[in-house]
C-alpha cells in the first residue's frame, strides 16, 4: 500500500505513468472558514475548466460548476454545491475519467472560488487549511495531497492544481495561484468571458 504523496507548490508528478490502471480519480478539495471575520457564512465553491492546447477553454462546455456539473458524457463531473464547509474531510469533490476526455483538451484547472466575496466583503484570508487530494475512484487510495497553506490575503479565487498530459500519460501540478476578482478573473484567465 503506498502512502499518499505530499505536495508542495509547484511541483510536478506522474499520475497514471507510476499508478497503471488509474483511470477514474476524485479530486476532493477542502477548507476550514473563520466566521468571525465577516460575520456571514462563506460559501466556497469548486470549478472545473477544460483547456484546449492553447491553455484556454472555449465556450461554457469546457467549464464544470454548481450550474454545470457534468462535462463531456461524464469526463468531469462535480458531486455539488456544499454550502458551509462544515466538518471534516472533503467539502466538494470533482471527478475526472481519464478515459472519457476527448483528444482536444490537453489540461484540466481545478479551482475554488468564494461566492459574492465582494458584497459579502470575503476573501481567502479568512480560510484555512485549504487542501485537494487526489483519490483513485477504484480503490478508495489517496494517491497524493497538496495543502496549500496560509499565503493567501485578498485573493478571492484561487487554481489550486492543473492535471494535464504528457505523451500518453497524465500528470499533476499543485499550483497555489490567487487572483483578485473572483470567479470573473479567473474565468478571464481561462479564456472565458462571463
């Protein structure tokens, strides 16, 4: 049984290369929110984008979130909207078949986003413990963790880790980039307009 590989910023690793027959993962992204700072709940959610080889996505079909889960037959799918981030463990999940991702998209950014961060005046400050883990579907394994600590301030999206191909294989990146601007922003940095 392997143990669950911890990841830092920025790095890189195999995915399906060192893990044959990893065909079905669970991404499961969590978080702790500090209530006081804001008064209100926040309510955090998970998105999915499809980047064609020019690192974009092209229209709202390459784009997995609460009013859209399920992308390309079930080739990404998010399990829903959770609202509090109450408790332990993971508070959204999304999955990826690796088997069903057409040729064309070539990158997948995972992403969590606060909702109404500007009039509900929230950000990623008052979140901890941000982390995604990679599940593999089959076997219920961790394959690997990124937590991605407390660097973040004003930030109100934030990619938390891209997979993307490599010849035949896939690989995982942790990436850890805040943007400003919320859901919109990053939509933008995805080739998207909102």
């Amino acid at each position: 049984m392997a143990m669950s590989i911890n990841l830092s910023k920025g790095q890189r690793i195999d995915l399906t290369k060192t893990n044959p027959g990893l065909t079905k993962v669970v991404l499961g992204l969590g978080w702790d929110t500090n209530k006081y700072t804001g008064g209100g709940e926040i309510d955090l959610d998970a998105s999915a984008f499809l980047l064609h080889q020019n690192g974009k996505a092209k229209d709202e079909k390459d784009f997995v979130f609460y009013n859209a889960l399920i992308a390309y037959n079930g080739a990404v799918e998010h399990t829903g909207d959770n609202r509090t981030g109450e408790g332990d463990g993971d508070d959204e999940q999304i999955k990826i078949d690796f088997q069903k991702v057409p040729a064309h998209i070539q990158r997948i950014g995972i992403s969590v986003t606060i909702h109404d961060a500007e009039s509900r005046h929230q950000n990623f400050g008052q979140v901890a413990n941000a982390f995604v883990r990679l599940v593999d579907e089959t076997t219920g394994r961790e394959v690997l963790r990124y937590d991605l600590g407390e660097e973040f301030s004003i930030e109100t999206a934030i990619v938390f880790c891209e997979l993307y191909r490599h010849g035949a294989d896939w690989k995982f990146q942790a990436v850890g980039s805040g943007f400003s601007g919320g859901l919109a922003a990053l939509c933008r940095n995805y080739g998207l307009s909102v």
